[in-house]
C-alpha cells in the first residue's frame, strides 16, 4: 500500500514534469516553424507597409536599440552605483534591498504610465521615454546583482588593497568591481534580455511607429517587443507573418543573451 | 570625503523615492475619478466610457480569477516538477537537463508567449472548450458559447509563465532541506513519498510558499500575454471559455484610445489598485523568504 | 629604532587583546614575533600599519612611532604605504593580470607614465625573486600561479609601493616546504634594503629568519632579545617552554 503511493507520486510527478516541458518546447517549435521563412534581408531593413505589400521592421530594429541604448546607459550607472552602495558602504542595506526587490516587482505597465506621467505629458512620446521606461525594469536587476556579485569578492582581497595604502573608493572601483566582473556582466546581460522582451511600458512611452525617424530620440519609435503585439493582434495574414519573423528574433537573440549570462556566472 | 559613497548614496536614494515618486504620481492622476465616483469604483460594473460611468469589478475579478487559476494550476506542475527532479524520482543528471529547459521559459519574452497563446494555442483551446462545455453545460463557469479568446486561454498562458518560478525555487528549497533528515527517513524504511511528506516539504514548506507567493505577483503584474487572449470584455466574468478583461489588459487596450480626463483618471485608478495588490503580495513574499533564510 | 610601539594596548569591543606592549624594531634587520595561537601576535601587526582599526568595534591606546613620528596622527593610507603587509594566505587581486597585479598600487597613486611602471614592476618583481619565472607570463593571471609564486607576488605588489617596513603574518603557513625555505631565502635578502617584521608561530623559523624575537603571551611581551639569546638563555620560564615545545604540558600545569 505504501508502494502503491509511492508508485503513484512517482507518475504524477513524472506527467507534472512533462506538462513543465511542453510549453516551451512547443512554444520553440511553432514559433520557428511559423517564423523562420519569414526572416529575410528585406524583412529586417525595410519599413513597414500596409498589409499584402511586403514590409519589414527596419524601424522597430532601430527603435529597440536606441532604447536600449538608453535604458542601458541610466539601468547601468544607477544600477551599479546603488549596488556597490548597498554592497560597501551601506550600514542599512536590507532596507535599500527591500526597496530595490519591491522596485523589480513593480508591474511593468506601471512602469509606462509613471514614465507617461511624468516625462511623456512633457516630451511626448518619444524613444527616450520608451528607454527611459524601460531602465526602470533594468535598474533594480543590476542593481541587487551588482551586490551579490560585490558582496562576494573575499575580504582578503579588500585588506590587501588596504595594506597597499589604496584608499576605499580607489579600491572599490578598481579593484573590487574588477574582481566581481563575472558576476556583474551576467547581470547587465539578464537584465537586458529582460528589458527587450518588454511592450507593456512601451505603450504609452514610445508609442510606436511605422516610420524610420533616423536616430531621433525626441520621435514615437517602434520596437520589436511592440511589433509583435501590434502586428499579432492584427487581422491580415500578412501583418501576423510579420509578427512571428519578429517573435523568432526576438526569442534567439534574448536566448543568446542569456546563455551568455550564463556561461560568464 | 569618499566620492564613491557619495555618488552611489544618490543613487540607492532614487530607488528609494521611485516607490513614492510612483505611488503619488498615480494617486494625483486618479484624482478625479475618486472624488467622482469613491468607493463605488469598486464595486461597479458599469463600464461605459460614452455616459462617462466606470466601475473596476470586472476588471479586479477578471485579475482575481485568472491569477487564482493559474497559481493553482502552475504550484500544482510546479511543484509536482519539483517533486520529480529534487525529490528522488528521477536520477541526479535528469535535473541538470530539465531544470535549464524550463527556466528557459522565464527568458522567453511576453509578447512572444501571447503570440503563441493568441494564433496557436487559443484556436486548439476552442475545440476544446466547446467539447468540455457540450458535456458540462450544465455547470455555469463552462458555459457557452465558448472562445478561444478567454478567461480560461489567458489562465493557463500565465500558468505556463510562472511554472518555472515555482517549479526552480521548490526544487532548491527540496534541495536545501539537510541531508541528514532525507537520509535519517530513508533509513528507517520510508518510501520516497513519505521522506517528502512527512520531512522535506514541511520543511521547505515556508520557502515553496513564498515562491508561490513571488509567482502569484508575477502573474498579477502580467500584460502583454493576457491582454493578447483575454479579449477585453467589460462584462462580469461568469463562464471560464468566455472573454472577460484584467486590470492590465484593461491598461493596456483602452489607454492610448482614452477621450476624456475622467477615462485616464479611472485607468490610472485601475493601475493604482493594481500597484497596492502587487505591492502588498509581493513584500508579503520578501518577508517570508527572508524568514526562511533566517531560520535555516 | 625604526619602530617603536610604546605603552600599546588594543582592544576589539570589550575583549583586550594587547597589554602594554613596549617593543623597539631595529632599522634593516628581521625581527620575530612569536606566541601560541590567539595570543594577539597578529593583532600587535595589524596596530603597526593600522589594519586594526578596520574591525568593527576596534580601539586601540598608546603610541607607535615611525621614525620618531606618530603613525595614528599620518593619513592611514601614507602609514600603509610606507608599512607594508603580506598576509598568511596569498591574495592576489582576482580578474587581474601578475603585471597588474604589482602595477596596481602604483596607478592608483598617480603614475600614469607607463615606462615608468614596466620598470618599476620588474624592479619589484625582480627584488621579489619572481622575475625570472614570470617574465614571459606577464599577462597571465595572478591566480594562476602556484601557491609560492603567489605569496611572493603579494610581496613583489607591496614592494612596488616602496615601503620602508615590511610585516608579515606568518607567510609561510600556507605554503609547501620548497616554497617555504624559497620565500625565508627571500625574506633574509629583504632585510638588507628593508626592515622586517615577522609574525610566526614556528620556532625554527624564527631561528633561520630573525636577528630579533619577541615572545608574546596573552597580548603581552614576555621576553625580547636577540633571536640567538632568546634561543639559548630563555629567561622566562614560558619562554622556554615555548621553544622547546613542552609549551601545552606547562599550560596544564600552571
């Protein structure tokens, strides 16, 4: 009888895993399946146009970098900054921790409508506020990494630069954030692959846009987290096409980032 | 004295405020619709943005019931996951294969899981559904006509998002009970299902909880995927295979096309709610793990 | 006298560790300081170039003067440059190069002229004894090497700064025989151009390094002579013991 549990456990567990599985094997499956003949040099530099006319995501490319570009730089000096606070000189760094943890909790449409009011309602919708958005989501990553990765380097290695006469701040940005390297660059990696995969705080951020607008921080820009969205909830064949060529790249490039953040752990 | 210090204090100082900066902003901006309609935004609803009435029920059951749904269904395969790679049921090498295949899923971008649920998985789910509400059609919440655009689609696209949180965080807290007590049962002739009943899931039982816990705010705070298959229905949800609406896909569909000042206002009164359920579950989760490593 | 400690106590929280420790360390020459464990030999190192005062709750009384001047009234980090300090397990910097590794301390005091610091790391590493085996490896890192190497990069990375002073908590502990007889080889070269403080706990050691020993029991100076004096006509009966290794029979019995 208590075999018989135990045998029982043992396929229930055994089809809890499977059913684990499934999802993101099928989800691999179809979305290359359904996006791989649609990625082609014309689909990644053209505009896009209305549907049956071909078209691309020249734009969005574009408009994810220059986010991205944005989000990395405000995401990383903030996040590395606060997390070399709470990791060296905080007294009280759980209350700074809780505050970051709650921060990354924080739902990212949330996130759209804060940037919304308080720099949209200003400068309109603009890639800057799309990036600004989404460096939001990337600074409490970066940030509570950057400790743990901080908080593991061995004090031996502080006394030594200590015993040399090196004083703190000296120490702390050449030599402990050098010897937590690792650490952080896996991180900044997580933390923008996560930021990529992001269209809710977009929304009302970047808002979008059909349109190439050269590098201008100050236009609505499109990204591929949006296209996909937009153009998946579309009704014409076409446009969906569209979306699942972009839903592909998007999954190889965030799967490429993060197992680069893990192999660098 | 130490620039350093200083400039990293700024900083660990603008996370702190951006909690405040973000609660305020939303309270100022919800404003005019909680002097206009107080409480009985809660309670109503009436969803009418041409009369200019709006009442959050629906869309407060709407993120009630699909996070409900999904947390049981994904703690149930998650922590069934779990069970099976930590809990002796399968070889040690089975764990390091499995385990990295579905974190993998957590690096999988949102928008692409709502593709996937709204041109592939919705279009299956509806035969389903109308093949389950034929027989049981009988018992409201299965009740037709059914869509794959549904309460019940976007359920289980955001169980399928946060199995991979429960199923890791089980399975280290599994791993982190002592192996002296795993191995002092299994000494005196306890069967693998009784080692986790009786000795490791109680003890790991704290840390799984608040793992179902950082999930079920996972889910709460979820957008992209739900608003793809939920469908936006304003109606009270009372059938699973019908559409209904969330607080976020509510956000996220009707705030680009909002008319008048009063609209805005009751969609950020929304996100406020939102912010203060998430808020409150999540610090509930910090807490409790913080308890677990306290007492470990 | 080079050093001299005068009337030192030191303390972390409540618990006192030093009792009025007087002791002179002779300019250029290798002295010991020996002790049991726990007995504060490496606390009496750390108050010299003020690596004390980094314990939470540490305090410290009484004067170490540096050439007549009162090291605790110098900027910290101009005491830690003219005192420098290897420690018993090696800690090169990780995620850096040997070369950086030594050219750390001389960057980050401003020498930006990189001829200047090649030359200045072969200096160091050359004084070290390390040149020959490293001088074509210079970008591998630091933790690479072996555990003898490492220790003496640790020196050749405190020499670079060029220090006046040179303590060292018992360097050799953590090191194989052949590394450990190499690195005293080294330390008796160091004594010509450099005053040497040595804390060990190995009585024979003291005998091949040292001119000097102190013997230090419970946080105080029991006995100080020179090493060949202290070995042979030990005036204190703990001394004795210490040296000649029955020092766990008399503890019982006293």
């Amino acid at each position: 009888m208590r075999e018989l549990k135990d045998r029982i456990a043992a396929s229930a567990s055994f089809i809890a895993m499977i059913l684990a599985v499934l999802p993101i094997l099928s989800i691999i499956a179809v979305t290359f399946a359904k996006g791989a003949w649609r990625i082609s040099l014309p689909f990644l530099i053209n505009e896009p146009a209305p549907p049956g006319q071909g078209g691309g995501i020249g734009n969005a490319i574009i408009g994810t970098f220059m986010m991205m570009v944005v989000a990395s730089a405000l995401g990383i000096s903030i996040g590395v900054l606060s997390g070399i606070y709470m990791a060296e000189y905080s007294q009280k760094a759980h209350i700074f921790e809780l505050f970051t943890d709650v921060m990354a909790g924080v739902p990212t449409i949330i996130l759209g409508l804060v940037v919304y009011l308080i720099l949209v309602r200003f400068i309109g919708f603009s890639a800057l506020a799309g990036g600004v958005a989404l460096s939001l989501i990337m600074m409490p990553i970066i940030a509570r990494s950057t400790e743990e990765a901080l908080k593991e380097v061995p004090n031996e290695v502080r006394e030594a630069a200590a015993a040399l006469g090196i004083p703190k701040w000296k120490a702390v940005l050449h030599i402990n954030l050098r010897a937590a390297e690792e650490g952080i660059k896996s991180g900044l990696l997580l933390s923008t692959a996560r930021a990529l995969g992001e269209a809710a705080p977009l929304l009302f951020t970047a808002f979008g846009s059909q349109f190439y607008s050269g590098l201008n921080l100050l236009q609505p820009a499109s990204s591929m987290s949006l296209v996909v969205y937009t153009y998946g909830a579309s009704p014409w064949e076409d446009w969906r096409g569209i979306a699942w060529g972009t839903a592909l790249l998007l999954l190889l490039i965030t799967a490429f980032m993060s197992a680069f953040a893990r192999r660098s752990r | 004295m130490d620039p350093v210090k200083l400039i990293s204090l700024f900083s660990s100082i603008f996370i702190l405020l951006f909690i405040f900066t973000t609660f305020s902003s939303l309270l100022l901006a919800s404003n005019e619709s909680i002097s206009k309609f107080g409480f009985s935004f809660l309670i109503s609803a009436d969803w009418d943005p041409v009369e200019g009435r709006f009442g959050a029920l629906p869309a407060i059951a709407g993120t009630a019931i699909t996070t409900a749904i999904s947390v049981l269904i994904a703690s149930a395969i998650g922590i069934g996951t779990a069970v099976y790679i930590s809990g002796g049921y399968s070889p040690y090498w089975v764990r390091r294969i499995i385990a990295p295949l579905i974190d993998s899923l957590a690096a999988v971008p949102s928008v692409v899981i709502g593709l996937f649920g709204l041109l592939f998985l919705s279009p299956l789910l509806e035969n389903v559904y109308s093949l389950i509400s034929s027989h049981l059609y009988f018992i409201p919440i299965f009740g037709g006509p059914v869509r794959g655009i549904s309460i019940m689609t976007a359920s289980l696209i955001l169980s399928m998002m946060i199995i991979p949180t429960i199923a890791s965080l089980s399975s280290s807290a599994i791993e982190m009970v002592p192996v002296e007590l795993k191995e002092g049962a299994r000494a005196l002739g306890a069967t693998r299902w009784e080692t986790l009943r009786i000795i490791t899931l109680p003890y790991a039982s704290s840390y799984i909880i608040s793992s179902i816990l950082l999930a079920t705010a996972r889910a709460l705070g979820e957008t992209m995927a739900v608003t793809m298959v939920i469908g936006n229905s304003h109606d009270m949800p009372k059938s699973l295979f019908q559409p209904g609406c969330t607080i976020t896909s509510v956000i996220a569909s009707e705030f680009l096309e909002a008319t008048s000042s009063l609209y805005i206002s009751s969609l950020m009164e929304l996100g406020l709610i939102l912010l203060l359920i998430s808020l409150l579950v999540n610090i509930t989760a910090i807490f409790m793990r913080r308890g677990f490593y306290a007492r470990a | 006298m080079k050093l001299r400690l005068e009337n030192v106590n030191a303390w972390i929280g409540r618990k006192q560790i030093l009792y009025d420790v007087n002791l002179g360390i002779e300019e250029g020459k290798v002295t010991a300081v020996m002790g049991p464990s726990g007995c504060g030999k490496t606390t009496l190192l750390r108050v010299i170039n003020r690596m004390h005062e980094e314990v939470r709750g540490a305090r410290v009384s009484g004067t170490v003067l540096l050439d007549g001047e009162d090291v605790y009234k110098m900027p910290a980090s101009v005491v830690r440059r003219r005192i420098g300090m290897i420690f018993q397990k090696p800690n090169p910097f990780p995620n850096m190069s040997i070369f950086e590794n030594v050219a750390i301390g001389l960057k980050l005091s401003g020498i930006k002229d990189k001829e200047l610091i090649r030359r200045k790391v072969r200096e160091a590493l050359e004084a070290a004894a390390l040149w020959d085996e490293v001088k074509d490896e210079l970008d591998k890192p630091g933790t690479a090497l072996s555990g003898g190497q490492q220790q003496r990069l640790c020196i050749a990375r405190a020499l670079a700064v060029e220090p006046e002073v040179i303590l060292m908590d018992e360097p050799t502990s953590a090191l194989d025989p052949i590394a450990t007889s190499k690195l005293e080889e080294l330390i008796r070269k160091l004594s010509k151009n450099y005053t040497v403080v040595i804390v060990t706990h190995n009585v024979r050691q003291a005998a091949r390094v040292s001119d000097y020993a102190a013997f230090i029991y419970e946080g105080r100076i029991l006995e100080f002579n020179s090493t060949a004096e202290l070995l042979k006509n030990p005036r204190n009966k703990l001394t004795e013991s210490f040296i000649t290794g029955r020092f766990e029979m008399l503890r019982e019995v006293a």
